[in-house]
C-alpha cells in the first residue's frame, strides 16, 4: 500500500527522470568518444592550468618539457642617467627616406661650354621634364647658364678628367638616392619614357653595366665597354663599389675617350663587362646618318630606340623628338584598338551582354541625374553663334577657342565618315545644321551634330543629305590637384601702376582705397608701381616726378600706424606689361599660379568672383591706364626691354602656408583702361 503510494506521489516526474537520466548517459558516451583514451584526467589539466589553453599553446607546452619552471614577469622601471647626455631620436623629413625608398633613374649630360647653349639646351628640353633629375655636367662653365638647367662645372675640360669628375660627383651626392644613373652626351638623342621603363623591369641589386657594347682598339680581348654617344646605365651597387678605385683609375689608366676610360675601370677593378641584354632586357640604339631624315626612318631598329646618335644640331633634336612623339602616338592608338576590341568580345560573358557595352567603347557611360538640380544643360551651337553666352546674353558671336573648338569637331567628323563608308562614299561638308555640346565630368566633351553633307558616290553622282553625328572628346591623364581652401581671411593684392601722366587719378583712387578698405579693415595690401621714363630716372635724386604721390601714402601711413603702402620703381622707355608680369612673378614663390585677365573698356570691366561687391567695384573704377615695367621698394631703378604691352588685366594668385597649411588667393590688378 505505501509502495503504491509512494510510485503515485513520482508518476508526475517519471517523464523528467526518464530524460535527465538518458541524457546524462547518452552525453558520457559522446565524451569516451571523441576523447578516447587519454594519460591526463580533466583534474590534472585543471590544476596545471592548462584546462583552456588553446591548441597551438598545448603543443608548445609539451615541447617545452616538464623541467622548465613557470614564468615570472619582472617590471623593469625606466632610469635616466644624469651622467649620460640624453640622445634625441632624429627623424627624416619624408617617409621614403626613412623607410629606403629610392628614385628609380636619374641622367647626366656630358657638355661643353661650346654647346651648353645648343645641343644642351635641346636636350633639357625633350627629356627633363620625363626625368626625376636631369644634369649637365661640363669642365667650364659659359657666361650665360641657360635657364631651368641644373649645371656642374668641374673647372677642367679634359675629358676624361670631366667623366672622372662626373662619377665620383653623382656617387657622392645622389648614390644613395637612386637606383640607376644614365650617363649620356650632349650630341644623344635620348627617348626618356623607354629608358624609365627598361630600368622599372631590372634589378637594382645587382651590379649591372649596360649600353652599347664596344671594342677596346685593338681589339684583342673579349672584355667590351659601352659606348658614350648611345648612353649607359650604371647601378647604384656597381657605381659604390667603383667608387674607392676611382682615383686609381685616374692615375694608372691611360686613355684619350672617357667612355673607353671607365670601361677599362669597370673591367680592371670590378671584373664586370659591358652587356646589352640583361634579364631579358635590351638596350636598344641606333647610329643615324651623317644625312639621314627623321622622318623617312621607318626601320623597327630605329622605331624602337632607346637612344640616337650622332646629332649634329640642335634643330636635328627636335625633329626626331617630333618624330617619336608620332611613333608612340600611333602605338597609344593601336592600343587603343586593340584593348577595345578585347572589351567587345569580353562583353557577351557580362550579365548585360552587348547592350552593357558603352560609347565609345573604353569610356564611362554617360551621367545620370538623380534629381532635376543635376541634369547636365547642352549648348546650341552654329558655325557663328552660340546660344549660351558666359553674360547671360542669349546670342553671342563664336570667336576665339570656341570657334577653333568648333571647327576641328567638324573637321574630324568629315574625316570618320569618310573613313568608314570609303571608298562607295565620299562626303564633303555643306554646313552645320543644328550643333549642341555638353560637358560630362564622367567623359569628356559631347557633341551632337546635325550635318548637311554632299555625298559622292564611285560613279561620280552626287546628293545632298543630312546626317547626324555623334562624337566624344574624352577626359585623358585626369589628375587631382589640391585646391586651396578660401575663406573670409583671404587677402587681396591690388598692384597700381602709375606713370607720370596718371598722377591727377591717384589722389581720387587712394581716397576712395581708404574709405572702402581700411577703414572697414579689410585684408587687402595696395602696391604702387612707378614707371619712369629714363630722363625723370636720371632726376630722380633732385626732382621725383612722384615726390607728391609718396608724399600722400607717408600721410596714410601716418593716419594708420599698422599699415604699409609699399611701392616699387622702374625705369623703362616703353612701358611692357610682359616685363611687369616677370618681376612680379620673381617676387613670389615658385608655385604661385598666376591668372591673366583680359579687358576692353571701363563698361566691361569685371572682377573675378570674390570681388564682385560694390565697394570693390567703385575701387576698379578708379584704376588709371595700363603702365608696366618694375624693382624694389625706394624707387631703385630698372631696366626693362621695350615690348609692347599685351592686353592683360589680371592677375590672381593662389598659395598655401607650408607651416600652418592654411590656404590664401590673392588678386594682382596690373592692367587699367579708361
């Protein structure tokens, strides 16, 4: 009876038991499974603490043996000694100086004073701009240094005095700077862009010699130095350990060429011969003809030069340079076709197909507003007027870029229709019907044209027909620049020429600057520049033709202690707009931009864009005529070539504080026209 009480009282909780129990036992069989066997029991992992170590450390505990005793972290408290003096960390001034990052080439011209004018300047001017650093090297400097050309004089014209000079000069100064140097002459033609390329493929480790190969005289040993007139490249490696044996080299080898004579250096010293492939790599040259002409050179040999020589004139120079540009244009455009028609057979695997394909092919797809506010305006166009005008006026005459813009969109839609329906058509151009353009941040210039053609079919019949056209000019070698940031802390500079016949104008104009900038405090700085002409310049120490206007800034001066009126004097016959935009440009940085604005009349007159207030407007109201020509404050006079002054009426000019970062624009009035 009490049993049956008591398994009454558990029915209730017998499914609970049940469950618990075969869970328990089902849980302890899933352990001796997956663990098996095992010489270490949980309690032993938990007292040695390696019950949640992860695997990695487990293994490396094992390894480490049980003998090892646990480690003991110990604090080690920093102590200065005052007895020691305390080295401050120096850091460099650029990350890839710090890190060994490295220029990839730099070239030396060997010149001469005879042609450091001629053929040095003709190649500064075609390979300069490609190179990182470019300079020329000569035993005696000219009177006259060309100007943008970095030159090294040595003081010695011998030759091989002068490529001695050359090379310990390059290792000292720029061996630690760059991976190659090219050593080339004045009388090589050099195609910058495939010589970066050719040393971008090569080993900078390695202690490489390479040019055109050539024999010693004689000609009895296998051993070749680079000839100097096709250029070669020398390693950072191999130019530092030529380095100690140089002065060797210029006492024990005897030589009249200075290629021959650091060849033979290279050999004797570093058992290194002249090579013209490496790596897969050539360099590639060709000797041009006494009479030769660049322009029917048409042999792969001469397409695919590194360098040309000899080049007896500077006029040679330029037409190969010409020349090159041409063969490396026409490769650009094969290029062009060929990776297009690889994007046409790439696009039928595209989820969209050939509809996903845009136009032209290559060339971001055109903008897509996403809003009304973004819609891109076209401009209507005809041969002689456009219908979008820059003063809101709604018909303006073509002239200028535009119409020369115009007019090469015409002519090289011509030329595509011919191109593509020749020879059963020909077409010649009637007139433009209807022409609309827009610009397309995304791609470029659009332009649609409606054309009124004359057609010429083989049998000489002809029709007049109109055709549409579509065509593109697309964005290429896009670049971000920084763009300063203006604010209202920006400062204005107003430049104020004067001669003596505008000295009536320059009370009213110094009145009106007064009012409407310092006395509202504005951040504007006025200079004047005083032109005279040479018989006022020879009497300036006793009569100053302008002796009454500096007479009214020392008053202004005087009225406001904290501002400086500064003026500048020159002395010139015929006032020269190009010679005051010089000066002026000498007397502010290198990076200064400078914008020139063009004038008519005192009822056309505009200011740029932060300018365009009342206060500013009255003030470019009062500014006399246009007199150029300048120097320094104290009116020390100059001398000025005598040019005729070119319509320009502004300068703007944009900088950035290199310590605080901060950015300012500032405006230069130099033209003044009543």
């Amino acid at each position: 009876m009490r049993l049956s009480s008591v398994l009454a009282l558990f029915r209730p909780a017998l499914p609970l038991i049940l469950g618990l129990s075969l869970g328990c036992s089902l849980s302890l069989l899933m352990v001796s499974w997956t663990q098996g066997d095992t010489d270490d029991s949980c309690g032993d992992e938990l007292g040695n603490g390696r019950l949640f170590m992860g695997r990695g450390d487990a293994q490396r505990d094992s390894r480490d043996g049980a003998g090892e005793e646990d480690f003991q972290p110990r604090i080690i408290p920093y102590h200065k000694d005052p007895n020691k003096p305390h080295k401050k960390v120096l850091r460099t001034r650029y990350i890839h100086t710090e890190l060994g990052i490295r220029e990839r080439l730099l070239a030396g011209v060997l010149t001469s004073r005879a042609t450091l004018n001629t053929l040095a300047v003709a190649v500064n001017r075609t390979i300069a701009h490609h190179f990182h650093r470019t300079f020329f090297f000569t035993g005696l400097r000219s009177p006259k240094v060309p100007h943008g050309m970095t030159v090294v004089a040595h003081g010695d014209d011998r030759p091989v005095w002068l490529m001695y000079e050359t090379v310990r000069h390059l290792h000292r100064h720029y061996g630690s700077d760059y991976d190659w140097f090219l050593i080339s002459q004045d009388d090589t033609y050099i195609q910058a862009n495939r010589l970066t390329e050719l040393v971008g493929h090569l080993s900078a480790g390695q202690d490489l010699y390479m040019g055109r190969a050539e024999e010693f005289i004689g000609g009895e040993e296998k051993a070749r130095y680079c000839h100097g007139g096709y250029g070669y490249l020398l390693s950072r490696s191999l130019l530092a350990r030529l380095q100690p044996h140089l002065d060797t080299c210029r006492n024990d080898i005897l030589s009249v060429r200075p290629d021959e004579w650091l060849g033979r250096c290279i050999i004797d010293y570093l058992g290194l011969s002249c090579v013209e492939v490496h790596q897969e790599m050539t360099y590639r040259y060709f000797e041009l003809g006494k009479n030769a002409d660049p322009e029917r050179e048409d042999s792969i040999q001469f397409k695919n030069a590194f360098t040309v020589h000899p080049i007896s004139e500077p006029n040679l120079m330029y037409r190969l340079h010409k020349r090159f540009s041409q063969i490396e244009l026409e490769r650009t455009y094969q290029q062009i076709q060929h990776l297009q028609v690889q994007i046409n057979n790439l696009s039928d695997l595209t989820p969209e197909g050939k509809a996903g394909v845009t136009w032209p092919i290559g060339i971001n797809a055109p903008f897509k507003p996403k809003t009304r506010f973004e819609v891109i305006n076209w401009e209507y166009f005809t041969e002689e007027h456009i219908y979008s005008c820059i003063d809101s006026s709604p018909k303006c005459e073509m002239r200028g870029a535009d119409r020369a813009d115009v007019n090469a969109v015409l002519e090289i839609a011509v030329e595509r229709l011919n191109e593509r329906y020749q020879p059963q058509l020909r077409f010649h151009k009637r007139r433009l019907l209807n022409g609309y353009r827009r610009f397309d941040p995304t791609r470029g210039m659009e332009y649609v044209l409606d054309l009124a053609l004359e057609a010429y079919t083989q049998k000489g019949h002809s029709q007049v027909i109109a055709k549409r056209v579509n065509l593109l000019r697309p964005l290429s070698a896009v670049e971000i620049i920084p763009m300063p940031y203006v604010t209202e802390a920006t400062r204005v500079q107003v430049i104020l020429p004067v001669t003596a016949q505008d000295q009536d104008f320059v009370g009213n104009f110094l009145d009106m600057y007064v009012m409407n900038t310092l006395d509202t405090h504005d951040n504007v700085l006025l200079t004047f520049l005083f032109i005279y002409d040479p018989f006022d310049a020879q009497r300036v120490s006793q009569t100053d033709v302008f002796a009454g206007i500096k007479a009214m800034i020392g008053e202004v001066e005087k009225r406001y202690g904290d501002v400086k009126i500064p003026w500048i004097s020159v002395k010139t016959e015929v006032p020269s707009q190009v010679k005051l935009m010089d000066i002026i440009s000498k007397k502010h940085p290198v990076d200064t931009l400078f914008f020139p604005r063009q004038r008519v009349d005192r009822g056309q007159r505009r200011l740029p864009e932060p300018l365009q207030n009342e206060r500013y407007q009255q003030l470019a109201d009062l500014l006399p005529h246009p007199l150029p020509g300048v120097q320094s404050r104290r009116h020390v006079p100059a001398t000025s070539s005598p040019l005729r002054p070119p319509p320009l009426s502004l300068l703007s000019r944009c900088e950035t504080d290199t310590l605080t970062g901060k950015s300012s624009t500032r405006l230069v009035f130099t033209t003044l026209t009543t």
